[in-house]
C-alpha cells in the first residue's frame, strides 16, 4: 500500500462569496478518496499581487496527506477550480478559486506544466504565513530553509518578479564587517559582476577620518556620484546578476552622521533625483556582527585612515541599520550573524531563487527607499 504524502496547497478567491468558494474547495478536496484534508490555516485577506485593480483576496494553506501522484493531485485540482466556476484568462486575473500545490512531501518537480516547490511561494508572506501556521519548521527543499526563516525575510510584504530588469543584489552592514569579501566570494561562485565601494578613490575620505569636517560633504558627494554611476538602472543589464559590497541607502545613513546640518541640507538637494536613476535591489544580505568584532578587522586590516574610527561610532550606525532594516519592504532580506561562517554556497544557491527578477512591492507597500529614521 502507498504511504501518503504530506502536502500543502495554497487557496485563493477573489470573487463572489471569496470565503465559501475556499470552504467548498476544502470539502471537494475532501470528498476524494486518495486524499484527506488533515487540517487548513486561517483565511488571511491580500492585496492583489503585482497591483492589479482588483477586490482583495482570501488566502489560506491546507495540509493534505494523498496517496495521489503530483499530476493526478494537479489534475483534481484544475477540476475542482473549473467545477466551481474558475474561468482562466491572463495571468493575475480575477477567479472564483485558486488551488496550487505548494509543497509535495520534499519532492522537486520541474515539468512544462508543473512546478514544486511552488517557485514563488517564498516570496508570499500570505502563504508563508499560513504554512508557518501549520508547521512553521517545514524545510524547503529547494532554500533548504525554514518556513518560519523564509516569512522573516519578507516583513510581511509579498512579491512579485520581474525578471525583464537587472538583478542587485546588494551586501550591507557597518565598516568592517566583511561586505567585500563576502561579495567577492559570492561573484566567484555565481560567476556574476561585482560593484565595489570606491574607497581607495576617494581623495577627500582621508582627510575626513582626520578630523577636516570642511570636507565631510565633498567626501559624500563623491561617494553618491560614483554610487549613482554604478547602479544607473540604464547601465545595468537586464537579467543580469550584479552584487554590490554595499547598499545604496546607507547614503542617507551616513549623511546623517557625518555631515553638519547646513551641508545636510546641501546634500539631500542634491541625494533626492539622483536616488531616481538607481536600480533597487532584489534581495539584500544583512551581515549583522557586533561593533566589536567590526572594530577588530578594521585594526586588523589597517587601513591608515580607518584607525581613528571609535567604537562608538559603530555602535551608532549597527543601530541606525537596525532601524532601517526593521521597516524595509523593497525586497528580502538575508540576515548572516558574521560573514566568517557564512556558506558562500548556500547563500549563492538562495541568491540564484531569488533573483528570478525585480521584485515589486504587492501588499500596500510602497515601491521606493525608506529613509533611515533620524
């Protein structure tokens, strides 16, 4: 006798009575003698992706055990959608129900007409969130992952991809962290193009860790000129992998620290267009390590100008980075605790999932940059 297997599929309606079509789903699904609905989440409401003008929909993860095959599960579901009056148009339009298989037992699944793990489902907080619901520790066996670690990275937001724009990826975290070598490792593995800081080019930075604050907003400028210049959306290829050892935001966190308020003015004249002709990233990666341990590998490293910088002025920006990255909704975050023990493979075979295109805020959220709280 076939062992079942455990099995999550996600429910949708956004039209008519939304909440009885997915309560007759479940009971048609149940109905079937191959499979037993073990039990489903809360209904949870969202916003339509990819902002379509469309009623909001209700969403919902069930956990079936099915002795069923992935097409023959596939095939009952089309049927049990068309029974209850789903008509299938372009993609994102409106339907009465919604049925797709997120999860079959640890299965990967790569056909023409069928895809599981569900190659979006990661980027779904509304379908994450049902799952963690379920069982919040479930493995995806593509990420290789937690449910309940794939939900963190979205903030409660859900995307959408894109994958006819460039694909930034972007490293942050405070100086002396690890974010250049970190990049250039993940360049290495991926075989992608890498964006560097221009550190060593910056005429004016030396002088400025020596205490001439007269130059703290030439100093700046020259960064956010190169900046712009690297990540102009019109120079980067679409499609095309990019990983910056920076993220373009820390402009305004750094202005904010290092400029007086008369040059803070000058420079946020300046910062605003030219934030528009830059590319925003896919996915960021977060290395988050103590001011300590940051301290240490400046001295270690020994760059001459970076040795008058203080503990406490680390310890001010790993907050000012706490903070913008507690209300970022661009795109996911990859959170690492310290970029020694990252898995540079692991974390190249999560860039490849995720960088399947630009994704597009889809839950109410506005698609720009956050400014760091001042």
């Amino acid at each position: 006798m076939t062992e079942p297997t455990l099995t999550y599929i996600g429910l949708g309606s956004n039209l008519g009575n939304r909440q009885d079509h997915i309560n007759r789903a479940l009971k048609m699904l149940a109905e079937v003698s191959d499979i037993e609905v073990a039990r489903a989440s809360e209904l949870i409401e969202t916003t339509p992706l990819a902002q379509a003008q469309q009623h909001k929909y209700l969403n919902a993860v069930a956990e079936l055990r099915t002795t069923l095959s992935p097409d023959d599960l596939h095939k009952t579901l089309v049927n049990i959608e068309t029974a209850l009056g789903r008509i299938r148009q372009e993609k994102w339009s409106s339907r009465t129900i919604d049925l797709d298989i997120l999860l079959f037992g640890q299965e990967v699944i790569d056909s023409p007409h069928l895809t599981i793990p569900h190659p979006q489902m990661h980027l779904r907080s509304f379908v994450l969130k049902g799952l963690a619901a379920l069982n919040g520790d479930l493995l995806h066996p593509v990420i290789k992952e937690s449910v309940n670690e794939l939900a963190s990275r979205l903030n409660g937001c859900d995307f959408v991809s894109n994958p006819a724009l460039p694909q930034l990826v972007s490293i942050a975290g405070v100086i002396g962290v690890g974010k250049t070598t970190l990049t250039k490792k993940l360049s290495n593995h991926l075989g992608c193009d890498v964006l560097l800081e221009p550190y060593d080019t910056n005429p004016f930075m030396p002088d400025v860790y020596a205490g001439k604050k007269e130059l703290a907003l030439d100093s700046q400028l020259y960064f956010l000129t190169a900046r712009v210049e690297q990540l102009n959306h019109n120079t980067l290829k679409p499609g095309q992998i990019y990983i910056s050892d920076y993220i373009f935001d820390k402009e305004l966190i750094y202005s904010r620290e290092t400029l007086t308020p008369e040059q803070l003015t000058l420079y946020e004249k300046i910062y605003e267009p030219s934030v528009r002709k830059v590319t925003l990233p896919v996915l960021v990666i977060y290395l988050n390590d103590s001011p300590q341990n940051c301290l240490v590998r400046i001295h270690k490293r020994n760059r001459p100008y970076e040795q008058k910088i203080e503990l406490r002025f680390l310890e001010t920006l790993s907050s000012d980075y706490g903070r913008l990255f507690a209300d970022w909704k661009m795109c996911p975050v990859i959170r690492v605790p310290k970029s020694e023990d990252a898995d540079i493979q692991h974390l190249a075979e999560q860039i490849r999932c995720y960088t399947a295109g630009r994704f597009v805020v889809a839950s109410g959220a506005k698609q720009s940059r956050p400014g760091p709280p001042r």
